[in-house]
C-alpha cells in the first residue's frame, strides 16, 4: 500500500543518512547541515563537501543540496552545487552530469555512493562529455588554464585559497549573473575517495 511504501522509505532515507554521517571515508570531506521533510514526500538534504586535497578544488567548501524523491530508492536522488564552481560536468546552475545519477543508478546504492561519487567528480573531472561546454573545451586544449580558472572560482566562491595570480577570469569563463536560489534544506583525502569506489 501506499501507506506502507511511505514508511519504507523513511526508514530507507534514515539508514542512508546515518551511514552518510558515519562513513569514515567521508570523514573530514563532507557535512550534513540540515535534513527537510517535506510534505510532498521529498527530503531535502544540505550538505557541505570539501574540495579534495591536491585538486583545483582544495581548500574550497562547496554547498550541496541533495533531493531524495518522492519514489526514492527506486529512482535517483537529485543533487545540485548551491555553490559555483568551474567543472566541465557541473554546468554554471549546478546540475551534475553523472552517470550514478542516471542510468546507472539501482537502489541497492544510496546517498554515500552518490557523495563518493561526487568527489570522484572533483577528483577526475570529464572533459570529453561536458556539462559545462566552455570549461571542458578549456580543460582539453590548455589544463593549466583551466586549473588556474577553477583555482580561481574556488577562491572566489568558495572560500579557498587561490594559489595563481589574482586577475579575475575571462568573460568567457567567469560565471554568469545568478538569480537568487532558495533551498528545499534549510539554510579523505582523494585516493581514499578513489579507493572506496574501487
């Protein structure tokens, strides 16, 4: 009943999030700040990650938000990056081209997989089936130029530290103006990440 599939998947979204929390690869890489019940049967997930170490991204705290839907685990969660950042598969709204949250996805996984996951992302990003299109042209002719612009961002926006000179970006690669974003949440290293989803 429909009743009974509601009870299942609070008690699903609950062991997802305690196993979220208590993952010791996690550990220092990432946040839960606020879980959201939502009437329409949604949870709304606020998450901080943090830019792994020895990447474009390091030093970065990243805001996440992610959506486990009305149906979850049987179809994937929705996650989009509150925060800009420069990634050929992470497009300038924050959505995120990853195949763990498409065709990919099964519901024997669950929310520490798409997080590992996601670092993987920051980790190793894509460049040749891009979101974000300007970016992963960047990161294909000139890598050190597309490095200095995420190092930039990342500065910039998420509180890093920038480790290039401080001129701003291109028009080309600087962000477009963002309307304002309200939220359904309210408002370690690498190897280890790539170890874990070996």
């Amino acid at each position: 009943t429909v009743a009974t599939f509601k009870i299942m998947r609070r008690v699903r979204v609950t062991r997802d999030l305690l196993r979220l929390r208590g993952d010791d690869t996690l550990r220092g890489c990432m946040e839960v700040l606020a879980v959201d019940e939502r009437g329409d049967g949604t949870t709304g997930i606020a998450c901080h990650v943090a830019g792994p170490p020895d990447t474009c991204y390091a030093t970065g705290k990243f805001r996440l938000d992610i959506v486990c839907v009305a149906d979850y685990p049987f179809t994937p969660p929705k996650c989009l990056f509150i925060t800009p950042i420069y990634h050929p598969n992470i497009d300038t709204h924050g959505n995120i081209c990853m195949d763990v949250l498409k065709h990919e996805w099964s519901p024997a996984l669950g929310l520490t997989t798409v997080v590992l996951s996601i670092i993987a992302l920051l980790c190793e990003p894509n460049p040749d089936d891009p979101l974000n299109m300007g970016a992963g042209d960047q990161m294909r002719r000139d890598r050190a130029s597309f490095e200095a612009t995420a190092r930039f961002w990342t500065s910039r926006y998420a509180g890093g530290t920038a480790r290039t000179a401080r001129t701003a970006p291109t028009a080309r690669t600087a962000p477009p103006a963002r309307t304002a974003r309200r939220t359904t949440a309210h408002s370690t290293a690498a190897t280890s990440t790539r170890n874990a989803l070996a």
